[in-house]
C-alpha cells in the first residue's frame, strides 16, 4: 500500500452498505407511514361510529318521547300575540308555548287558520307550509321528506311515526292572531284546550259533573 492510499473506513458494527442502509431508512418511513394511516383509519372510524351512535340515539329518544315534546308541558300557557293579521296563502314562524318550541301559524286559501308545532316528529327538523302543493297545501319536512296534512296534522307520507301538534289559535274582532294553547300529537284541539285549562269550558267532559257538583 502506498503512503497516498488510505485503508477503507470502518463502517462500524450492525451497518451495511449504503444502499442496505437506504433500504433499511425507507423501510423505516413506510412502516412509520402504514402505522400513522391505520391510526388515522381508527380515529375516523372511531368518529364516524360515535356521531352515528348519536343520531341512533337521538332518533330513538324523539319516537319514544324522552326528549321534551311540543306541549307537554302541565303547566297552563299564557296566551302569546302572533300576529296583527294574517291573509289567506300567508305563514308565520313564532315560538310556542315556550321559547324552545317552535311554532307555524298560516291561513288556508279558504280562509281557515290552523297553529301546530314546526318540529317533525321524526328527528325533530323544521317543518314547513308549502302553500302551492296540493289543494290545500301541506306541511313539509325536508330532512327526509316527511309530510303532514295540512289540515289534520296527521301524518301523509315519509317516515315520521306521529301527528304534528297543534298549536290552539284564535282570532280577535281586530283581526290579530293570538295563541292561547297547545295539543299533544294524537289530540284534538278540544282535548288540549281541557287539559289545559282544568275542564274550564262547557264542551268538556268534567265540565258538566262539576256543574252538577257545584249545583248539589
């Protein structure tokens, strides 16, 4: 060996050549990119599983009842001022009886008012009057196309399990809308109204056997 040669430089223990160690670094980076992905994929499915969940469980607490419904409150409501008039073909959004209940008041082309709750009985999204569908119009829910007979409330098409409730209203002589009550789904006007008010009107039925025990 001549004094210009040097002798080759000790990679040292466990090291390879430079391609094996290139090798061994990008097999490095893989492994380290595979296990962040799986990562990733969990954390996702992980997501994905909870907000499902939370909407399986939302969906059965509204069909069961154990989220508040429109009207079940027991206590007596006050009556509300809706509006100072409103025309046939016209809606109004209000809330009703209290300030999480949302309400929809309209007018029929035939001059007929009508009140319910504007949350669907299905998973509780916005329901709204369509006045150009049909004769009558129709309530309309567009979350997953729930539709309710104006009308009635009762339910017309989709998937909601219930009637709307009603929101009670009333007319003064000056043309004002005013809410005075609420019905349950599944009730009549008249049955909301008793339950409300303790019977307090003639047409219901422990109005007369409080007469007659008043009368005695």
């Amino acid at each position: 060996m001549s004094a210009t040669e040097q002798p080759p430089a000790d990679p040292g223990p466990g090291s390879g050549t430079g391609t094996e160690r290139t090798d061994t670094a990008r097999q490095a980076l893989r492994d380290r990119i595979s296990a962040d992905s799986l990562s990733t994929r969990r954390d996702y499915l992980r997501i994905v599983a909870t907000v499902s969940g939370g909407l399986a469980v939302g969906g059965i607490a509204v069909a069961s009842g154990v989220l508040h419904r429109h009207g079940d409150s027991e206590t007596r409501p006050e009556p509300k001022k809706v509006t100072d008039r409103l025309l046939p073909g016209e809606s109004l959004a209000f809330r009703y009886p209290g300030d999480e209940d949302r309400a929809i008041a309209f007018r029929m082309t035939d001059g007929t008012l009508k009140g319910y709750s504007a949350v669907c009985t299905h998973l509780a999204c916005a329901v709204l009057w369509r006045e150009d569908r049909g004769s009558e119009g129709e309530l309309y829910c567009p979350c997953h196309e729930g539709i309710f007979d104006a009308r009635t409330g009762e339910v017309a098409a989709g998937p909601p399990p219930r009637p709307l409730p009603k929101v009670v209203l009333l007319e003064q002589a000056d043309g004002s809308v005013w809410a005075i009550g609420t019905a349950r789904s599944g009730e009549s006007v008249e049955e909301g109204l008793c339950r409300e008010q303790d019977n307090a009107f003639r047409f219901c039925p422990g109005a007369a056997r409080t007469e007659r025990s008043e009368r005695t």
